[in-house]
C-alpha cells in the first residue's frame, strides 16, 4: 500500500476492485487546505478512462506487473495467440486487451505483453508499423508536394489519407495509436 501523495504517472494500481494504469499525475496544494493528487486511471481491463482525486493520506494498492517479450502468432476469433520465443509456451489474449490497436497486429511482431498473476492484462504496440497500400486511386501526374491527401486502404483493410504520390504496392509507415499516415517506407 503506498500513500495518495506517492502516485506517479505510469505506475498500475488496484483501485474500485479493478486494475488501472495512470496515465496522468499531479499533485496539488490549493492554499490552505490539504494536498491531494488529481490522476487520470485507465483500466487496464476494460480500457475505460477515469479521473479521480485521491488525498494524499488515502492508501492505495500498487501492483507490479511481470513485462515478457512475445511473438504474436494469429487471431482465433476475438482471442489472439502469442508465444514466448524461448519457451515455445503460448498465450491468448483478449481483444478487448488490445483494443483498436489490434488491427495493426502481424504475424511474428514482437510485443511487450503485461502479466498479472499469470494473466496476459496488457500489451505494448509498436509506435509504427509497416503495412502496404492495396488499393488508392492513380497518383496525379502534376500533383506537386503539397498537403493534399487521399484515401488509400492498407492490407488490414484499415483506410488512412495519404499524399497524392502514394500508389498501390507501396508500402508506408503508419502510427498505431493514431492510426495515421506518417511517411513513404518503401515504393513499389
């Protein structure tokens, strides 16, 4: 158990009977009355943000959660299989655990994954990934390097805007989180 006052950004703590990652922390003293610390908690299990204002004389239960390197193997149904590469032991994770995200999975990817007491509960993406344009409309020929985008749909059938000078079989760097265009990685 830790104090109120000792929360800090990135830690897991159980709270309400439920696991949360805080993704925000900050202490405050206004004037003369007590400090406290006003966080953001995002459950771990279900991935609903909370803000919450713990007093710094309020107990909260800090858990440590076991990080493991896997690989991820493929999806059966709204489960995702990885393995440990030296271990060959395999685990399923839940889709609700990976969330949005899980449409930029490919197999082999390499993945920090979160345990708790032997639970897959949480799992790192890749910043960037690699995917390849499928299918966009034909590159203009005397479009110049301007902000002009269009639609281009990805080999997860995800659709992100692109510069016009992306063609089909490129392939291009893509934020995971924002599920965004961010460069050319290799032209087909």
């Amino acid at each position: 158990m830790i104090p109120g006052n000792a929360i800090r950004t990135g830690m897991i703590i159980r709270w309400k009977d439920d696991l949360y990652r805080v993704t925000y922390s900050m202490h405050r003293t206004p004037g003369n009355l007590r400090g406290f610390v006003q966080t953001k908690l995002r459950s771990i299990t279900s991935g609903r943000t909370d803000e919450y204002r713990f007093a710094s004389e309020e107990k909260v239960d800090k858990v440590d959660l076991e990080g493991r390197d896997l690989e991820y193997l493929y999806a059966d149904g709204a489960h995702h299989v990885f393995m440990d590469p030296e271990s060959f032991e395999q685990f399923t994770v839940d889709g609700e655990v990976l969330g949005e995200q899980a449409k930029f999975l490919r197999a082999n990817m390499r993945m920090k994954v979160d345990f708790y007491e032997s639970r897959p509960v949480a799992v790192e993406f890749p910043q960037k990934v690699t995917m390849k344009v499928v299918d966009t409309t034909p590159s203009l020929k005397n479009a110049s390097a301007t902000n002009q985008t269009k639609p281009a749909t990805l080999e997860n059938g995800v659709v992100v805007q692109v510069p016009h000078f992306i063609k089909e079989g490129d392939e291009v760097l893509i934020d995971t989180a924002a599920a965004e265009y961010l460069e050319r990685a290799r032209q087909g």
